[in-house]
C-alpha cells in the first residue's frame, strides 16, 4: 500500500482496481498508488468499494479511442455516489503473446480484441478469439497453456512466455482515459476539468438542446455527451458530461443551476473537477 505523510501524522491510502496484476487499469493505478493495489474483476465492484469506503482510491477505465466508452463504468458512476478526483490517459500498447506459434486460441479482453481486429483477421484468420475478464487474465491462461495466445502490455512477457509481435493495435493513436475514483466526500471544485451525471425524468422534443445551451451561453466547451439507459422505462436516458470547466467557476455554477431547473423532476450528479495527467510508456 502507499503511504501518504502529513506533517505529525502518516496515513495508508489503498487503491482498488482491474484485475489481475498486468493490466492497463493496474499500470493507470500505479500513478496513484506506487505500492501495493489491490483487485477487483468488474467494475462495479470497484465503485461499491470506494462508495462504502472499503477503499480510498479507485481507478477505472472510461473512454477508450478506438472502442469508445466503458458503458459499465459510466453505469456505475449513474448508481453510486463517488467523486471523480483525477483522469488519467495512456497509450495502449498491444503485443501478442505466446510460448511458441503452435497456438489455436487467442484470449484477451473484449476490447483488446476488437482494437487488435484487422490484425488478427489477416494474421490469424483461423485461430478462435475467446474473450475473457481482462488482459491480464489472457496472459496469464497464455503463461500456462501453450495452445492460447494473449494480448496485452509487452512487459507481461518473461519466462517461457514471449512476445510475437507488438504493437498490433489497429491505430497507433490508441489510448485510453481511466477515472481515478475517491468516496464523495473528497469531491473537489478545482481543476480543468469537470464530470457531471444528469437524469432529466423527461422526455420531450428538444430537452437535449435545453440540456446544452446553458453550457454554449457561457463559453463552455463540452468534451463529451453521452447517453445511457436509465433502467426505468424504454426511451428514459441518464447523461453523462464532460466540461472544460470548473466547479469554481461562476459560469459553471450558473449553467449547472440552469440544468437543475430543467432536470427539476430528476437529479444532477457533480461528480467533481479534476486535472488530467498524461501517462508515456
């Protein structure tokens, strides 16, 4: 675990992640947390953690260039009452790995799989693709079967297992947003950015127009809209913001007091405002 010091008094900040040890999540958390992380195999459960306090940080992937957005992390964020306190962007390195050629099965995370697609169909047109939990888990059922390949960091290679090819994603320009996660309490209004969840409970022509204009009157740039169901009804959506502002800002505060009003019969979530720190591997 790390351990974080003030002045007369020293104090152990733990960080929850995606699992298993090897994954892009773990190699985001280690800019949070140096020392000991500990796992999680879905996201949700991540979230819970640091929502109950059984954690005090979390991280969690959100955006991905290629793929797009996690949507069960953006479902979780809508459920749980945490706070956004960093954003965290890394490139995505994608090697395959692999005792030997002699494999019949690739297994890696869903979205590796697909961010590594026209490789692997003008490569390995017949090999089966198996999705499993995460990256890390497809190492390591590659470091214990000869038959199965894994796709993931090249620095999970070591022993018997081998790279065979590296960066093999589609785009050099893959990357991937990760959300480091506190307990609401830490919410903060400083930094460049900030995180809000909306739920109208409406649904009528033009609310998304009356949605955005308040951040467009005052000069607000909008990063990202994103829509999600809200589990309610069929047609009843939760928005998910991303602003280039932050809650300090009086313009900031207005355009939210705005969407309040629209969203007088749901809620607005501020998950909080936060900086963004770039990771170069």
């Amino acid at each position: 675990m790390l351990f974080w010091h003030r002045p007369g008094k020293g104090w152990v900040m733990n960080t929850v992640t995606l699992g298993p040890e090897g994954t892009y999540s773990h190699r985001a958390a280690s800019v949070t947390a140096a020392d000991e992380i500990e796992f999680r195999q879905s996201v949700t459960t991540i979230v819970d953690a640091v929502a109950a306090g059984d954690h005090d940080r979390g991280v969690i992937p959100i955006e991905n260039s290629i793929e797009g957005s996690v949507t069960e992390s953006l479902d979780a964020l809508a459920d749980y009452d945490v706070a956004v306190v960093r954003e965290i962007v890394t490139p995505i390195r994608h090697a395959l790995l692999a005792q030997s050629e002699g494999f019949d099965t690739i297994a890696s995370h869903s979205q590796a799989l697909a961010q590594c697609r026209t490789y692997l169909e003008r490569n390995y047109p017949d090999v089966t693709l198996e999705a499993v939990a995460s990256t890390a888990k497809g190492v390591e059922l590659a470091r214990d079967d000869h038959s199965i390949a894994g796709i993931g960091h090249p620095a999970n290679a070591d022993g018997d297992l081998a790279v065979l090819a590296e960066d093999i994603q589609d785009q050099d320009s893959n990357a991937t947003r990760f959300f480091a996660i506190a307990p609401a309490a830490e919410r903060s209004k400083g930094g460049g950015k900030t995180s809000l969840v909306v739920y109208p409970n409406a649904n009528y022509p033009g609310l998304l127009l009356e949605l955005l204009e308040p951040f467009a009157d005052r000069d607000i740039n909008l990063s990202r809209v994103e829509s999600r169901p809200s589990g309610r009804r069929l047609g009843d959506y939760v928005f998910h913001v991303d602003i280039e502002a932050g809650l300090y800002e009086s313009r900031t505060k207005e355009a939210i007091e705005d969407i309040e009003d629209i969203a007088e019969n749901g809620w607005v979530r501020r998950l909080g405002s936060y900086d963004i720190e770039h990771v170069v591997e």
